[in-house]
C-alpha cells in the first residue's frame, strides 16, 4: 500500500491505504523506518480530527494504532529523529472539548488498543497497598468492573466513566470524592510513560519524581502515559444517594463548605477525628437549577423520580435560581438496619436544606458511579448526544464563590441554559503541589461547571462560546483558574500559570519533549526542530 507524498516519495506500510493528506517527503521518509507491531491509517481517520467539543476539526496525517509500547516509543523516536515538523498526540476517547486530543497534519495515536487491567488486592513487592494497575488507553467504567470483582475501588473519580485513564491523568480528574480523596492524580502510585524523546519510563513520586509529578495533569505535554498504577480501597456494595435542594446561595455554601471542612485533615488521625471522618459523605457535589419546570435545567431534574415534587412544593420567596446538594454514603448490605439509618439521619441533621426538598435512593455503589452513563443513553436515543458541547470548566475561589453567585448563576446564566451547572468546592490540600494541574491559591476552592449542549433549537454554538468568554473573564478577575483550559496565545498560558509555575512548566518541556512533538492540540508549544 502506497502514501502518497506532496513531493515525489512512497512508502509501503502493511494494511494501509493512500493517505487523506499528503504528507512532506522527510516525513514519508520518516515512516518508512518504523518497526511496529501494530499499524499506521492513513484513510478512515476523520474520527481523529472529532471530539466531545465538535468545535475543532483538525485532520491528522496519520493514526497509529500501537500493539504495545514499544510501538508508541518508536513513532517518537522517529518522529524526534527524522521529522522537523511531525507531531504526535495520545487520543483517549476523545472527550475533550477544543481539540486537544488532535494533532493538525499529524500523527494522533488511537490509545483504545492500549488496553489491559491487572487487580493487585494484596499489592506487590514494592508496595503493600492494594492498587490496579491499567493501561493508559483503558476505560475507568473498566477499572471499576475488574476491581470491584476483588471487592475494590479506586477512591477519586470523574462523574462519568467512558473516559480514559491517560486522559483524565493528564487534566486532574475531579468528582465528588475530590474534597476527600483529592482528584485522581492525587491517587496514583506509579506510571509507564513514553517521553517526547521516545523512552520508556517507570516513574513514581520516588523514583524519576520530576517526570512523574510534570505528566500528572501535565497536558499530555511531557509524555504518554501507558500505565498506571492507581490506589485502591475497599468498595461499598450500595449508596445512600440523596439530593436537597435550597433557594438561598449562602446556605447552600456554608452546609457545603462545613461537610467538607471535616475531611481536610493531612496528619495521622486521632480516634475522634476517624469517627469524624466515618460521619462524613463520600461524595459531595453541588448544582444550580432555574427556577422553571426545564426538564434539563429547572428543578424538575432534582428528584429521583418525576411526582416526588411539583412547584407548590417550592418557597414562596424562591428566587430564579436554585441549588442542590448531591451527597452518598456508602454501605454494605449487612450495615442495613437502624443504625445505618441513625447515621444518616445524623449527618443531615445539621443540614439547612428545604425540608420537604431532599429526596433519597440507594443504588450499588456502581449504579452510583457510573450514573451519567444512563443519561448518555437516554440522550443518545433522542440523537442529542452528539452535538456541540462548549463547555467551561472553572476553579474559583472560596472567598470569590458568593460574587460569582450574584454575577454569573444569577445574571449571565439564561433561563434555558442547555445543561447541568455544576458547583462544588475542594480542599486544596488534597492536591500534590508538585502535580501541573493548576489550582487558586487558596484553601478552599469551587470547581464550577457549565455543561452546556448546543442543540439545534438553543441559542447557538458562537453566542454560548461568547457567553463562555464573559464568564471566564469574571473567572479570572476573582482570581479563579481555568480546569481543562483552552488558551491561543502564550501570555494567556503564563497568566494562567502564573510565573513560577511557567517558567517549571517551560523547563519541564525542555526536559522531557524538547522538539515540543507531543499533545500538539493543547496549543501551549510550537513543534521545535
Ligand atoms: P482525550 O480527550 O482523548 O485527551 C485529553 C488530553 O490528554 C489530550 O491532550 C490528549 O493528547 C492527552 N492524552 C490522552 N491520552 C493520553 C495518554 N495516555 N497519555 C498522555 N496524554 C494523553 N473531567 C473531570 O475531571 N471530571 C468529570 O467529572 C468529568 N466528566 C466528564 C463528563 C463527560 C460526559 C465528558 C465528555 C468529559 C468529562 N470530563 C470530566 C473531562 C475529561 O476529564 C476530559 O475530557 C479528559 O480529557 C479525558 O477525556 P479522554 O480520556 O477522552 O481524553
């Protein structure tokens, strides 16, 4: 099979046809010298070029499907070796919303053939914590599936499974167990990574620390990541899964603020502190809901069940905006009884929610987790799930969360928004200040979510982009930070890092991808000879 070149130049490569592009003779050159055990496409790759976002389409070269590692490490080896322009990014799922999983007249590397799980209940010689170790390329709903089978879980999740574990890795990974456990990659023990010089490295946060903490919501900007070895803890059969809603912001945030206050403890815990802890929800999250009867956005999306609330049931003085608690507590099925029941009831006791507003159901525990994938089915059956989702994901402060209450849930947000508003704060101390993900500078944070789809008869794609733009500039202004950001210029990416932090990050590049071949579509360093 032949690729065809801009310049006169062919390559034969097994179980491939002509390319879409046409690629520059050098690097036509380039190819001709990989080794793989797995194959190049150079045709049907328009999936490549598609994310969650559908807001950028940037076709790649080439998509490589690697067998093993070592097929990953040879591409970046020649790619580093040969090619003065080629670059590689890892594509998971392609969950991203701009484009950052795409590599424009590249190589994207399809990381769903990079599968594999392996349970260690007992740990091993080098660790004796239980933990699992996945490939980079797998799904977490498959992580949690193995895993329970041994009884086990990791700790810190995302509210949705079908992403993977190199993708999620490379942002932070933030759900309501994070004020807790800390995100995902406060979580992992070890990892396998493919720097952007094509070698191969076992790294953890004792041995090779610089590149382990630098891939950790790196960006994909230092290596791939092609294993992971991630904690594991005791999985709960069942949860107790309840949502309470109130009309006031300030109370909303104080209840949530005081339910994860207990969990920020660091330092070894005295017996009280452990009681306190097992009084504490495992999952805690918060949303903002109109005051309308929008099934996606008004209050009718709070109960379990459709006729457990009605309008009448809501305050006379509620304003247009409303908020919901979403907390579990995990269980087994022989904890069932009064006292599970006692302990619920004494952790919602100090609760101010709107008494006839809270609504409970128990579910197992992966029911729970993996929750959102009935909504993507449900959608999917109304062709609602593949249109376009500009969505903004924020940090902000504690001490901005109330302002940012009155100016953006109050002011900016449109009665029929189009999708779930996510508000819910972290601890920062959960998170490794050596990892890259960015986060304010202060203990408490919010991660704030607007998850919005353009469908056809919204207000369409460029007006929410605008709306996005405004809220992120009032973002900014309260000091707030962007999660999984999207920046064109590089002022904006030192702003948001801030100068020290820049100036690691900018080291780290030199360090670990000095030709600057890798993750591309994060758009943060021009491909360098
Ligand atoms: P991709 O989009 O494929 O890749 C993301 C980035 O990581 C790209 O730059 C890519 O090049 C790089 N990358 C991919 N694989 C690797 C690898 N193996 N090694 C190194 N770099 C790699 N995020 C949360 O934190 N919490 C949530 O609750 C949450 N919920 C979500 C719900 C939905 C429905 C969706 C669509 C996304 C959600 N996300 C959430 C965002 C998600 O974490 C990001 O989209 C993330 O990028 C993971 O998606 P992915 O696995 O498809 O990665």
């Amino acid at each position: 099979i032949i690729i065809e070149c801009s310049v006169e130049c062919s390559i034969e490569l097994q179980g491939t046809l002509p390319p879409t592009y046409k690629l520059e003779q050098a690097d036509c050159t380039a190819l001709e010298l990989l080794k793989l055990n797995g194959y190049l496409s150079f045709h049907g790759i328009s999936a490549a070029a598609r994310d969650w976002g559908l807001i950028k389409h940037m076709p790649p070269a080439a998509v490589l499907h690697p067998d093993s590692v070592h097929d990953i490490a040879e591409l970046i080896r020649v790619v580093a070796s040969s090619s003065s322009n080629l670059t590689v990014a890892a594509k998971g799922p392609g969950h991203s919303v701009n484009g950052q999983a795409q590599a424009d007249k590249g190589i994207v590397i399809e990381m769903s053939t990079m599968r594999g799980i392996q349970v260690m209940p007992h740990g091993d010689e080098d660790c004796a914590l239980p933990f699992v170790e996945a490939n980079g390329g797998e799904l977490w709903v498959d992580v949690l599936e193995e895993t329970l089978k041994k009884g086990l879980a990791p700790n810190s999740w995302t509210d949705y499974l079908y992403l993977s574990v190199g993708g999620t890795l490379s942002n932070a990974g933030v759900s309501g167990q994070t004020f807790r456990h800390g995100p995902q990659i406060s979580n992992i023990l070890q990892l396998e990574v493919v720097t952007g010089k094509g070698e191969i490295v076992i790294c953890s946060s004792s041995k090779q620390p610089e590149l382990f903490h630098a891939v950790l919501g790196g960006l994909g900007q230092f290596g791939i990541i092609t294993k992971a070895r991630i904690l594991l803890e005791p999985a709960p059969q069942n949860v107790r899964w309840t949502r309470a809603m109130y009309s006031d912001f300030e109370v909303f945030r104080k209840d949530q603020e005081m339910l994860i206050s207990s969990s920020a403890t660091t330092t070894s815990m005295l017996a009280d502190q452990q009681e306190q802890l097992h009084m504490t929800f495992d999952f805690i999250e918060g949303f903002v809901v109109m005051n309308t009867e929008d099934p996606i956005n008004g209050w009718k999306s709070v109960p379990f069940s459709p006729d457990q609330m009605t309008a009448s049931m809501l305050p006379p003085d509620a304003g247009s905006v409303l908020y919901y608690l979403e907390i579990t507590v995990g269980y087994n099925l022989e904890d069932v009884g009064p006292a599970l029941e006692e302990r619920v009831e004494k952790m919602l006791a100090p609760l101010n929610y709107i008494p006839s507003l809270m609504f409970t159901t128990d579910v197992s525990y992966f029911k729970f987790l993996n929750r959102v994938h009935d909504l993507e089915l449900n959608l999917r059956a109304h062709e609602l799930w593949d249109v376009p989702h500009p969505w903004l994901n924020l940090f902000v402060p504690a001490s901005s969360i109330t302002t940012f209450d009155s100016l953006v849930f109050k002011q900016l947000v449109p009665v029929e928004f189009g999708g779930p508003i996510l508000v819910y704060p972290v601890n920062r101390n959960k998170w490794d200040s050596r990892a890259a993900t960015v986060v304010p500078d202060e203990e408490v944070f919010y991660l704030v979510a607007f998850l919005r789809n353009a469908l056809p008869s919204g207000p369409g794609l460029e007006s929410m982009l605008d709306d996005n733009a405004r809220i992120l500039k009032i973002c900014e202004e309260l000091r707030g930070k962007q999660y999984l950001p999207r920046y064109t210029e590089e002022e904006q990416w030192k702003l948001h890092f801030g100068a020290d932090r820049w100036n690691a990050f900018v080291q780290h590049k030199h360090m670990f991808d000095p030709q600057a071949i890798l993750a591309p579509g994060q758009n943060i360093f021009p491909r360098r000879q």
